[in-house]
C-alpha cells in the first residue's frame, strides 16, 4: 500500500527564514508521480509541483525548491525567504502512474506559520 | 484561466437527508474526481469518474454516495442519507489526461455540515 509521510506536524517561522518541509513516501511502483499542494487558510487546493519517479533533478521555482531523493523515498519542499502568504497548510502526494490514475494518496500536511 | 467550480460553497444538512454538492469541471478535461478532507485532516480520495463511468473508488465510497454527470457540463456527488461523519470539506478536481499529461485541477471546494 501507498503511504506518504509528514512528520512535521506545524511548522514556525519568522519571516525572511528558510524553512524545509519534510516528505518520506512508500510506493511499491517503479513509476509514480509526486505532488506538493498549499492549502491557505480560504481553504482551496493550489498545485504547486509533479515529479515524475524517472526525475531526479532538483526544481527550483522562485522562493521555492524541491529535493527529490530516490535513495530515501522523500521528496522535500523548501521555501527561501519565507513571507507571511507562505502562510498554509503544504500537502506532499503520490500517485501511481501505471495505470495513470489521479488517485492521490496525501501526507497529512505540514502547518506552516510564517510569523511577521 | 479556467477554474473548476463548486457549489455551494457550504451547507447545512440535518442527519438523514440527502445532499448533492455540484461541481463543473474545466471544459476540455475527460477525468473527473472527488475527494474529501474532515476537518483538520488530510485530503482522502474518494471516486474517480471517465467516460460516464466511475473508474475506481475507494472504500470510503460506500453505497450512500453516488457521482452522475447529468449533463455536458456538470458533475455531481451525491450522498444519500448523510451522517454526522460526512461532515468534511468535499473537493471536486478534473484533470485532461492522465498523471504525466495534465495537471490535476481542485475546486475550492464545499464545505458539508451534518447536523
């Protein structure tokens, strides 16, 4: 079975910190794909990164930078510079992509509070 | 940009009654999904639906809900008799191709209160 792991449960920062957001996962797949939500406090779920399991590269986007390693199942999000908007709840997931579905199996989120 | 839509936003419903949440996904996608996050937890699958069918389920999914896409353009949760314990927020997400094609889209979801 799929399992995605969060160990931070909440996370505080003063802004301007860098902050790491940890995620270990399981899959028994070769293929999968994994995925970094926000959800703010509004509620909705943003989209923030898919990694396919063959991509290994670091991603950076802006304030934002993944860590995918292989080797240690986990796939860490960092944020440079935090600011207060960074306020959220981050959701890492995975899904298996053989059969290509969009069943996601979500980590139980790390809290992130980016204090001024 | 286009966005997947849901309504209502939050509704009250007493134990027993039935609820449908209503979502209209972006135009040109094929694969339709609900998920559903209870309070303070995380964000658990629920029914993935293509091609007028549901393609898989979870065990959550029991026979008290049901998806339907009436029409062309809306697709549609409905739970029968609600319990205290379907009190959750309900997203609806729609994506145009598989995992590795397109990008999973959420609504902003509806927030369901069992009283």
């Amino acid at each position: 079975a799929q399992k995605v792991t969060q160990a931070q449960t909440e996370i505080s920062v003063v802004e301007k910190e860098d902050v790491t957001l940890d995620c270990v996962y399981e899959t028994r797949d070769t293929t999968y794909y994994l995925f970094w939500y926000k959800q703010p406090p509004s509620g909705e779920l943003v989209f923030l990164i898919r990694r396919n399991s063959f991509d290994e590269q670091n991603e950076i986007s802006g304030r934002y930078s993944w860590n995918f390693q292989k080797s240690t199942s986990s796939f860490n999000f960092t944020i440079t510079a935090s600011q207060v908007v960074d306020s959220a709840v981050y959701f890492c997931a995975l899904t298996q992509s053989g059969a290509g579905s969009y069943q996601l199996t979500f980590g139980k989120g790390t809290k992130l509070s980016v204090i001024p | 940009e286009p966005e997947v839509t849901q309504t209502p936003s939050h509704q009250v419903t007493q134990m027993g009654q039935e609820v449908i949440l209503r979502c209209v996904p972006i135009s040109n996608h094929l694969y339709f999904y609900w998920y559903r996050q209870i309070l303070g937890q995380k964000v658990e699958f629920l029914v993935s639906f293509y091609n007028n069918e549901i393609s898989e389920k979870s065990e959550i999914f029991d026979d008290q809900f049901s998806v339907e896409r009436p029409d062309g353009s809306n697709f549609t949760l409905k739970i029968r008799s609600t319990k205290l314990e379907d009190s959750a927020m309900y997203f609806c997400a729609s994506t145009k191709g598989l995992a590795g094609i397109g990008e999973l889209f959420f609504g902003e979801g509806s927030r369901l209160t069992v009283l």
